[in-house]
C-alpha cells in the first residue's frame, strides 16, 4: 500500500512518499480503508523532532492524527464495529497515523462518520471539533448568556468554537484577521474584531465570562487578555508551549488545554453535524502523494486559514 512516511526527523523533505506492508490489526482494534486524513501543526512539531517528550514516536512514523475511513477487518474482541461501517477517530499521536491507505486503530477511539458529508470531509471534525468542545464545555463551562472571547476565531478550531459557543447561546466575539471576518461572522459571532487593525483590549468594552486563546500570541498579549475577564472567569489556552496565565486575586483560572480522543463527544458533535447545526468547513483538499509539498507550504505560513484535508484512494 502507498503511505507517506519519515526514517528521520527533520524538515519537510524527510518525508516519503512510498510502498509500505498492510498493517495486521491486534486485539481491540480495527483495519480502516482510509477516506482522509488532515493535516495539523501538531504533525509538522511531531516530524521535526520537537514532540518526542509527551509524543514519542517510533521511526519511520506515518503521520495523521484524524481519519475518516470504512472499517475493512476486525480485530480480536471487536464487537462494537463492523466491516464497511464508516466511521472517523482522532488516533493515538505516537501511533502510525493515516497518511496511508490503510491504517490500525483502536476500535474505542472510533464513532460513526456523519451521514450527511462525504466520508472524507468528515475527516475534518475530530481534532479541532474535540480541541473546541473540550475547551468551551469541557474546561470553561461555557453556559447560554456568558459572553466568550475567541481569540484566533479563523483557524480550524476557532471555526467549531464559534459555532458551538453561538448555539449554546452564549455571546461571542471573534478576534481574527480581515480575510476570516465574514466567515466568522456568518458562524454566528456577534461582534467581529480585526486584529490588524484594532486593540482588542480597547474593542471590548465590556467585561467577558470566558477567553479562548487558540493563537500563538507572545505571553505579553495573552496577559492582556486575562484583563477582559470578570472576576471568577476563566481562560483556556490551547497554545500548551506557553502557560495559560491567571489572576489569582480575581479568582480567574488559566487553564492549559492539551486535547485528547473522546468517541462519545465525537459523537455528539457528529450528531451537531447531522442535525445542520455545525458546519464542516474545508479550506483546501490534497492528494496524499502532495502531502509532503504540503508540509513545506505549512512551513512557510503559506496554508489557507482552516482545515486542509488529506485524501486518500486505497
């Protein structure tokens, strides 16, 4: 089968296109026929070198974290799952990922793929959808009427956030760049603020019960947006190279969000799918034999704002 894999870690040019063995699932998991797989910034540290602490990957390593796939065999014990069920995952990081035609996962890790995408945009939910719920329900508790400040609102997860924040009722502003502004506007953000442009701290005029920081801004400025919180409030950084910060004497809570798999907040967000009330946006789809081109444009901050899809025909 045709995969894309590195024997060393490094720049984008370690990666390879090329034939590798089908994998033999074990007890408990699963052999998927993959539809997709995505691309993430987590994949480009991972292939650098810079994980190997908290992500200790075996070389040579697959890369892709998310997948969209059929079920083609079953493992020892598996009774959850069939053969041809479509299901998606978020699979294990220090485990081979899906840039392959096939690959194993655990049959835990996996929850029927929405009905109403193609199998392969589905792929586009796991990662960034679960990094979302997790960071406004999950960590924040984010509730209707609570104002959210979503601070990186144009990228993948920002995209989910702001649906998800809108639906639940709450009020959300968006800090973005001009080219998302509409786009999230259209999500369902009520005030919209270019960050190019403005201060955040001066545009928001009126304190906010949550701050999502999903963008590598310097701690200076994640500070600052700690100041926007009303006493007992709560930030949530997903930005984990740089500590959420807090303000103790306010009683507001910086909490680090590292997300992890989750199949049955998968499947409520599937279901949000489904039922038309959140959107599966793709920004771009490539073919798995361009993925290393791809992690070249990643490296030079070339990528679209969104979710960059990686399909594959097994």
């Amino acid at each position: 089968m045709k995969a894309v894999r590195f024997h060393e870690f490094g720049g984008p040019e370690v990666l390879r296109y090329e034939d590798i063995d089908q994998p033999v699932p074990g007890a408990g998991q699963v052999r998927l026929r993959v539809a997709a797989t995505t691309f993430n910034g987590v994949d480009a540290n991972i292939r650098g070198g810079n994980m190997q602490g908290p992500i200790p990957v075996a070389l040579p390593h697959t890369p892709g974290i998310d997948v969209a796939g059929t079920v083609d065999v079953l493992g020892a014990g598996v009774d959850s799952l069939a053969v041809g069920d479509r299901v998606i995952g978020f699979l294990p990081m220090a485990g081979a990922g899906a840039a392959a035609e096939y690959v194993i996962a655990p049959a835990e890790a996996l929850t029927a793929a929405p009905t109403t995408v193609p199998l392969a945009d589905a792929a586009a939910l796991p990662i960034v959808g679960l990094t979302a719920w997790q960071a406004l329900f999950e960590r924040a508790k984010l509730t209707a009427g609570q104002r959210v400040l979503i601070n990186g609102a144009g990228g993948a997860v920002g995209g989910y956030a702001v649906q998800l924040a809108e639906k639940v009722g709450a009020h959300v502003i968006a800090v973005t760049g001009p080219r998302s502004s509409g786009r999230v506007r259209t999500a369902g953000a009520e005030q919209v603020i270019d960050h190019t442009t403005a201060d955040v701290t001066s545009a928001v005029t009126e304190p906010v019960d949550v701050v999502l920081n999903l963008a590598p801004v310097d701690p200076e400025q994640l500070g600052a947006l700690v100041t926007l919180i009303r006493d007992g409030g709560t930030l949530v950084n997903t930005t984990v190279w740089m500590p959420a910060p807090a303000d103790d004497k306010r009683g507001v809570t910086g909490i680090n969000l590292f997300v992890r798999s989750d199949a049955d907040q998968l499947a409520q967000l599937v279901t949000e799918v489904d039922a038309g009330r959140l959107h599966i946006d793709i920004a771009e789809r490539v073919p798995l034999a361009d993925l290393p081109a791809l992690h070249a444009r990643a490296a030079t901050g070339a990528l679209p704002s969104g979710k960059v899809t990686v399909t594959v025909a097994a």
